[in-house]
RNA sequence: GGCCUCAUCGUCUAGCCUGGUCUAGGACACCAGAUUCUCAUUCUGGGAACUCGGGUUCAAAUCCCGAUGAGGCCGCCA
C-alpha cells in the first residue's frame, strides 16, 4: 500500500454484470494491484426503483468468479445516508443548494420548448431566485420539491489520464438536482461525497462519464473536497458500435459462464479490449496483466466486441488446460445434460481426452461426447464413405469386426488396434472406406475423434455391439 | 440542436508523443495449401487499412488547421 493509491469499482445493481461493467472493474482492479493500492467496491443502489439485491448478487459473485477480489467493501450507498444529509447540510449553509418546487410537467414543457427553438436543454434557474425562508416553508408544508445545486457558470478543466486535457463551459448546463429529498441522494451527489469519503485517487469509469466529470468537480469544490485523478476509458460498442445495452443481446458475465466460457479466458479478451502490451504477446493471466497494465497504453478510441476472438481465446486456455481440470469442469455440463447421474474423473478423462483440442466452450462438451454413453444415432447413409456401396461398406464392416474379435481384451488399446486395423483399411486403395464406416458406427456422427481412439475409450465390446448394429442398418 | 470525445486491414490493434528504418507489423476472421477417414489441432502461404482536404517540412500514418464521419452526454437513471 507503499502508494496510497486507492481506485473503486462502482456499478448500480439494476441489472445484471456485464462485458462492460466487467472490464472497468477489471481496469480498476489491474490498476491499483500493479500500483500497489486498494481496490474497491461501492453498489450505488441510490435508485430505490431500479435497484434489486438479485443484481446486487449477480454482481458480487461474477465479480468474485472472475477473480476481480475487492479490498475494501461491498458499501452500500443506500446505508450511507447520514453521509449525504450532512454533505447537503453543508451545501444549504454555503448557499450552493436550494429547493425547486417546479414540477416534471413544468420541466419538461421547458425541454421541449428549448429543444424546438434549437436551445440546449437546461434547467432556467426559476427557484433559485426564491427566498430561502420561503422555501423552507413551502418544503416544511409539504409541496414536493427536490434539491438542486447552483452550478457555478465558469470554464472547468480537469486532466484525464487518458485523453488529456479536457475543459468544459458549466454555463451551459442547468443547476442539476442532486437529492430527490434528505434521504434521497442522487448519482452524481453521492457518487462525489463518496470517492472522496472513500479517499479514490483515481476514478477510472467509462467515457460516458466525461460529461459528469465537470459537475462532480464543481460539486467537490462547493464542499471543500479533493479532486481524484479521471481516467475514462472507451466504450464497449455492440455490432452496431454503439453504446452496448440490453438490445444488443445478453451480454451479461453470468450467461457466457453459462456457456462455458472460462474466466480466465474473458478477463484476458476484456484486456485486450481497449489495452494492450505493446508487444505482440495475446495470451495473459490475471497476474501477468496485473504486471503490464498500464493505463498510458489505454486505446481511446471504442471497441466493438468481437465474440470470434474470445471464442479462440477460450479455446486456446481449454487446450492449455491440465486434462484433470478440464475433465473437473467438464461433469456438470454433462449432467446437466442428462447424459449421466454422477460421472468420475476416472470415466470422464479419457472421453475429454479425445476431444480437448475440439472444446470451443464448455457448453458444447455433451453434445461432442453424448455418444460415450449412450448408442449413436443415425441413418445408414451416413456410414457411406463417398461413393463406395452399401454393400461394400457393409463388407467392410464385416471384415472390420473378424479383426477387431481377434485383438485381445488386454491388448485392447489405441496403438495395437490401429496397427492391426491400418494394413486393411490401407489395402482398400482408400483408408476411408474402412476407417470411416467405423468411425461413424461407433460415434454417429460426420465428426469426432479418430476411431481408434473412441474404440479404446468404448472397450471391446462395446466397440463390437456397435460394429454389428451398424451392419444391421445397412441391410 | 448544444457541448464533449474519438478516427490505421471486416474486427481488436502496433506504429503517432521523440517526423525518415512503414513497399504500415501482429492477432481474430476469411481464402488457399500441407497433414488427414471426418472434424479439430498444427504448419505454410494469400488477400485486406493510414477518412478526406489543405498546411509545415528535403521528408507525414506520424506535427498543425479545416471538413467529414462515428460515438457519448444533455433525467427527480447511473
């Protein structure tokens, strides 16, 4: 903690973690472990409406799932009230806050009118010029109001970590409304109070927060508080490169887990989204990240997804995988497909085995080995090697199972079944007129592992029962 | 509409700050080939980009200006 430095992950739980809110945690995160700081996690659940603790735990065990450990937290800002009230206290008594009494109809009659003479819309400032007494009576009597910040019409500049110097007109914006009520901050009221409450040297949030970055500044000066550093980081765009939201599909970490992507594999595509080395090295753990990140290598520029890439980087960890991991990870997508009751790793491994460089996602690992446990189906025509006959085939077949009875049980493994079977299947001018059929009859499917393999995995008899039903087809 | 931000292959990006070594590099995807019973893996090869216009300079992807385009924000959401 030699640095001090100190960054949050602050996202509202009104909806579920996803590609976006994942990687600013992840930025975060990177950041302050490579600095040597505190990480972070704030549920600004200030929205009573939208906020729900089913999002609030969707978020704190992706988050843990991911490997993104906070330090400090989870605070919640709805149990931090007492907070806000006396930072609005202070407001009240420098005379920066006031009441407003105009309605939601008042104000967006405003808009509208602002916006169809081509004006910028913002709040005019109408109660702001009541007199504080008056107002506090009109509040004590029950008219609902909410409280507004008198913004300060000035140029504010502030450095962003990221882009540089970025300077905005704050006359051009209306005195925004910072509580609903005493007991009701909102976003960017408390979201001030607490990063300097929490004492956040860097706020690192994503570019759609620039335009707030002017307010909070101005709200932090009212209240006498420190100014962090900013670094906002581009946007995650959908396939339409805008901002990604719900329309653009289910983003959220919860369902690609779901599909088996692993962990490791995502925080690794979310690095590469918007960062890079520098050097032409792609494949990172979270520790060799936590080592390199820098946010000087932060790109500024949005960043479309591209589910290809993490798709290849997902397989790319699967291969990479010890065998009796992926096997671990590997059962209860097989269970949940009802392929079996309870697997061992004993059973499951050499199934795994075969298909480990075949695995894109966890998701499809039933699908590619459901016939280990249960017969195959499919038509006769699929045993077809191109255009040999059926008879041929069936004939093939035939011979396949006299050679394969004469292989002892104990003999019975990859390398001596191959080099008993290969001389025939070699003397029919093409391997495939032998080596497909048997493929086919013990799998059921156009694609799979090598049938030597599968018929190791399957046993004797099995490998026979097979044979002879996929003769039986053929007639 | 106003303000802010951004701009290199289809996509993610290197290079830009500190102009020449860039006939612009890598990765994903795509195409072709090798291996092969199939798929996958692996290997080899290929096509593919500096938004446009000015300026500065001996020299610009790199610096400056403008245009254009894209995105974000303009909430009693965050």
């Amino acid at each position: 903690m030699a640095t001090g430095i100190r960054t949050r992950f602050a996202p509202s739980p009104t909806g579920p973690l996803h590609m976006g809110n994942a990687r600013t945690a992840l930025f975060n995160y990177l950041f302050s472990r490579k600095e040597g700081g505190v990480f972070l996690l704030r549920i600004e659940d200030t929205d009573k409406e939208r906020s729900e603790k089913r999002w609030e735990e969707d978020l704190l065990e992706n988050l843990t799932w991911l490997g993104l450990a906070w330090d400090e937290g989870p605070f919640r800002q709805s149990e931090r009230v007492d907070i806000y009230k006396e930072a609005l206290q202070t407001l009240f008594q420098k005379g920066k806050a006031y009441y407003c009494f105009c309605t939601e109809d008042e104000l967006e009659a405003l808009r509208q009118d602002q916006i169809s003479r081509g004006e910028t819309p913002k709040y005019s400032g109408k109660c702001r010029a009541l007199k504080a007494e008056e107002a506090e009576q009109r509040q004590k009597n029950g008219e609902p109001s909410v409280i507004r910040f008198a913004l300060e019409p000035r140029k504010v500049k502030f450095h962003d970590l990221i882009r540089g110097n970025i300077e905005f007109d704050t006359g051009l914006m209306g005195d925004i409304v910072v509580a609903k009520d005493w007991e009701t901050p909102l976003y960017n009221f408390s979201a001030t109070v607490d990063d300097a409450a929490m004492d956040i040297t860097h706020v690192i949030r994503g570019e759609d927060h620039i335009s707030n970055t002017p307010k909070q500044i101005l709200l932090q000066e009212a209240l006498g508080l420190k100014r962090p550093l900013y670094a906002h980081l581009p946007l995650i765009l959908g396939e339409d490169r805008t901002k990604l939201s719900k329309r653009h599909g289910d983003f959220s970490i919860a369902h690609f887990r779901k599909q088996g992507y692993l962990a490791e594999a995502i925080i690794n595509f979310l690095a590469l989204l918007g960062w890079n080395p520098g050097t032409e090295k792609e494949i990172f753990s979270l520790s060799s990240l936590i080592k390199e990140f820098s946010l000087e290598r932060v790109q500024k520029g949005g960043a479309m997804l591209q589910l290809r890439k993490l798709e290849w980087i997902n397989a790319f960890f699967i291969r990479q995988m010890s065998l009796q991991k992926l096997s671990e990870l590997s059962i209860p997508y097989l269970k949940e497909a009802g392929l079996v009751a309870d697997a061992s790793l004993k059973t499951v491994e050499p199934m795994v085995r075969l298909y480990q460089e075949r695995i894109k996602k966890l998701f499809e690992v039933p699908e590619l080995l459901d016939f280990f446990f249960k017969k195959p189906e499919y038509s006769a025509d699929l045993l077809v090697w191109k255009d040999v006959s059926k008879k041929d085939i069936s004939k093939a077949l035939q011979e396949l199972a006299t050679v394969l009875q004469s292989i002892e049980e104990k003999d019975w493994n990859k390398e001596i079944i191959e080099t008993i079977v290969m001389p025939h299947a070699e003397r029919q001018g093409s391997r495939g007129v032998w080596l497909w059929p048997m493929r086919v009859a013990l799998t059921g499917k156009e694609a799979s592992a090598g049938p030597f393999e599968v018929a190791t995995v399957l046993g004797k008899k099995e490998t026979l029962e097979r044979v002879a039903s996929a003769r039986k087809k053929l007639r």
